[in-house]
C-alpha cells in the first residue's frame, strides 16, 4: 500500500508543481541553448575573429562545451543540498544563476573593444550557466515526481522534459525573428545581444512562480524520519548524499551514465551541429536552417508527454529502447535528407530525429527518479545525468565538426552517433524495470526496484 506521502494530490495543485517545474526549465534551457545558437551562428566572428570561419566555430562549439564540463559540478554541489534542505529552494538559486549569467553574456564587449579578454569572460560566464543546469534538471523533475500520481508518473514528470525543447523553441523562434527582420550587419553588431538580454524578464516571471510551491512531500517524510532517527540515536549519523549514492546505487548511476550518451549525443548533433552542417555541406541558409529546427522543436515538444504516458503503460525501458534503437537506424537516412538542400527534408530529417530522441528524453524523468532513494535522490539523479553529459552532449557538436572538417561528410558522424546508440541499448538493457516504485518507501520492494534500491537500509532514505 502507498503511503501517504505518495497519496496523489488535487488535480489544481499538481498542475501547480508542474507549470513551476516547467517554466523553471524552459527559461533554463532558453537560456541554455541560445548561447549553443550563437555559438553556431556569430560568436565565431564576435569573439574569435582571427582564425578562419570553420576554426573559429570550433573554438566556439570549445567555449559551448566548457558549460557541459561545469554541469557535473553543480550536480554534486546542487544534488547535495538539494537531499539535505529540500528541492524547491535550490531550483530557486539554480534560476538566478542561470539567468543572471546569460543576462551578462548580453552585455558582454566582444573581441573587437577588449581584445582576448571576451572570450575569457564569456567562458566564465558558460561556466556558471552549466553549474546552474547540473543542479537544475534533477530538482525540477524531482519536485514533480515526488508530487505525482505514482501511476501517471511518467507522464507528469515528462513534462518538465518538455523544458528542453520549449527552451529551443523559444532561443530559435527570437533568433529566427531577428535574423528575418534584421540584416546581418545589424544582427552580428547588436540583434545578437537582445535574446541574452531579455533572459532577465524571463527569469522574474520563472521566479515569481517558482516561490509559489511547496515542498515535495516525500522529501519532506523523509526528512522528518532522519531528524527522528538522530533525535532518538536510533541509527549511525547519515552519511553524506554523495557517499550513499556511490555505496549503494553505484550500479544505477552508471545505468543512468549510459542511457544518457545517445539522448544527449543525438539531440546536440540534431539542433546545434545542424546549424553548421546545413549552412555549409548543404549549402542552405541560416533562416532556412534556424526555421526547420524551430518547427521541429514544436513537434519535439508536443510528443514527449505522448512517450512519458507510453511509459506508464508499457515500462520505461520499452520505450527508451525505442528511440535508442530508432535514432540508429535514422542516422544515415538523416544526413542524407539533409544533403538535398530542400528545406522539406530537412524539415523531416530534424522532425523525426527530435521524435526519437523524444523516446529517450520523455521516460527519463521517471527512470531516473525511481532508481534512487529519497534522501539521495537528488544527488543521484544528478550526478547519472549530468557527470555522462561531459563524455556525450559536451563534446558533441565539437567532434561532429571536427569530422566534418576532416572528412568533409556525413558518414563519420552518423557512425559516431550510432556508437552512442549502442552504448545506451546495452544500458537500458541491463536495467530494473522502474515503473511500479512507491517513491515514498523506505525499503522499496523487491519487485519494484532496482537491485541497489533493494539493498538500501533504513537510514539512506
């Protein structure tokens, strides 16, 4: 029986947890994913202007992947407060950090007025945008896991999932909107800076809802049980989050680790390495290209709450291995879309890659949620996702133009994404089916949960 910790809340106050969640990171993601725009699009000529076009938007992709290298560190960092003070109060900083530092890069002096001390304040400035994403996604998709109808889990929880592409959605739609009404003088000498700039509105509105929720009630159980159990002596003092995490649910961060490489390989390669690819190989506009991925991002967007409610009937793993499986097999016919110059194919080549990674993207949320338990959580959910963005997402568009300038085609790449794939199939594989977990047990049972779930003792939750 469920506790009453998991007992489902009013239907208001769910979809209040909710909007909260995913506004939070949408604004996140926005934020996120412009700079990987304008890392594809101007920072090259902006703050690397004197190497030559394909070298400079590798040092730009450089300074886009330096963000991934921080995100690790802020999963330790926000994963370990996070299971001790609590989900909500986290996310809150995480915004402001976010925001804040975006809002800087929109203000930042390029190459030309101060020389090589741009591209070192803009690195800095990626830095702190990836220790605020590595302590935002797991917080945000906890607090609707942890307020969720354990039933209908993967669908609410695939919802703050939609965050990444709402967030693409809205950095291309305002970089579309500028690139179509401004010339490209105009754009490279100021349009660039609007879309940083107006984060900051962003971030008051994400803030302003986000104060609005309550903790997770879960956390909130278990917190009450370790502060009884140090009251009363009745257990050894609580190890940190980090150390219980790597003792007893090591298996499941590496689980995590690996189901990660395709979704976050395939999706960079997709939405930013395309911006490259379509402009160069294809010889197809930046509108042109910017406009395939903003209507694909709307597709993207609409079908993971689709795949998160698929998992609740059929188990996370099934679907998982479904966009794993199919984001292989799209690979080649994917590139080879591209190569035609039409924009109708590259139009279904971004749409229906952004469907299958969607496969991948939407029962996340739930799978890595129920692997971990409650005082934990955080920091688990955390560290598996974010430590496999470093070897996947990070690197991504970075080797993909490094092949693409070393081979001049497609078939390196498409390989390397395949690889990943792989790597995620054998992952989801060795996997515990997650779906039937009560989040709220202390001891989950032995048919629930993953084989390090089940050794966990009473004073790890």
């Amino acid at each position: 029986m469920a506790s009453a910790a998991s007992a489902p809340p009013t239907p208001s106050n769910l979809k209040r947890i909710v909007a909260a969640s995913l506004i939070g990171t949408t604004i996140e993601w926005y934020d996120f994913f412009l700079y990987g725009s304008a890392a594809a699009l101007v920072f090259n000529q902006l703050f690397f202007p004197e190497s030559d076009p394909l070298v400079g938007t590798l040092l730009s992709f450089l300074t886009y992947a330096v963000g991934f290298a921080a995100r690790p560190l802020g999963a330790l960092v926000f994963g370990h407060y996070g299971d001790r003070l609590g989900r909500k109060k986290l996310l809150v900083l995480s915004l402001l950090l976010m925001g804040g530092a975006t809002f800087a890069i929109g203000l930042l002096p390029t190459h030309a007025t101060i020389g090589s001390a741009a591209p070192v304040l803009l690195t800095v400035l990626r830095l702190v945008q990836g220790f605020a994403l590595g302590g935002e996604w797991g917080g945000a998709v906890l607090l609707v896991s942890e307020h969720g109808d354990a039933r209908r889990r993967g669908f609410w929880a695939s919802w703050p999932q939609t965050g990444a592409p709402a967030g693409q959605l809205l950095a291309t739609g305002v970089l579309s909107l500028l690139t179509a009404v401004l010339s490209d003088d105009a754009f490279n000498t100021w349009g660039w800076r609007i879309p940083f700039l107006l984060s900051g509105v962003l971030v008051i509105v994400g803030l302003w809802i986000r104060l609005s929720v309550d903790e997770s009630p879960v956390f909130k159980q278990a917190l009450a049980q370790a502060e009884a159990r140090k009251a009363t002596r009745a257990a050894d003092a609580e190890k940190l989050p980090l150390v219980a995490v790597l003792r007893h649910h090591w298996r499941d961060v590496l689980i995590a680790m690996g189901a990660r490489m395709a979704e976050n390989i395939s999706y960079y390669v997709v939405t930013a390495f395309i911006l490259v690819y379509a402009t160069t190989a294809a010889d197809v506009s930046k509108q042109t290209a910017l406009n395939a991925v903003l209507i694909a991002s709307a597709v993207h967007f609409a079908v993971i709450p689709l795949w998160g409610a698929l998992s609740d009937r059929v188990g996370r793993r099934p679907v998982y291995l479904v966009g794993a499986v199919g984001v292989a097999l799209w690979m080649f016919p994917f590139f080879a879309l591209v190569d035609t110059g039409s924009f109708g194919s590259l139009l279904l080549a971004v749409t229906v890659g952004l469907v299958l990674h969607g496969a991948m993207y939407a029962p996340q949320a739930a799978f890595f949620s129920e692997m971990f338990a409650t005082r934990m959580r955080y920091s688990g959910a955390s560290i598996g996702a974010q430590f496999s963005s470093v070897a996947a997402g990070a690197p991504a568009p970075l080797i993909a133009t490094a092949l693409l300038d070393a081979t001049g085609g497609s078939t390196w790449i498409a390989l390397y994404v395949i690889a990943a794939a792989l790597l995620t199939i054998v992952a989801v594989a060795a996997a515990k089916e997650t779906r039937n977990r009560d989040l709220a047990d202390i001891e989950p049972s032995a048919d629930a949960a993953p084989r390090s779930a089940r050794t966990t003792d009473a004073h790890t939750v």
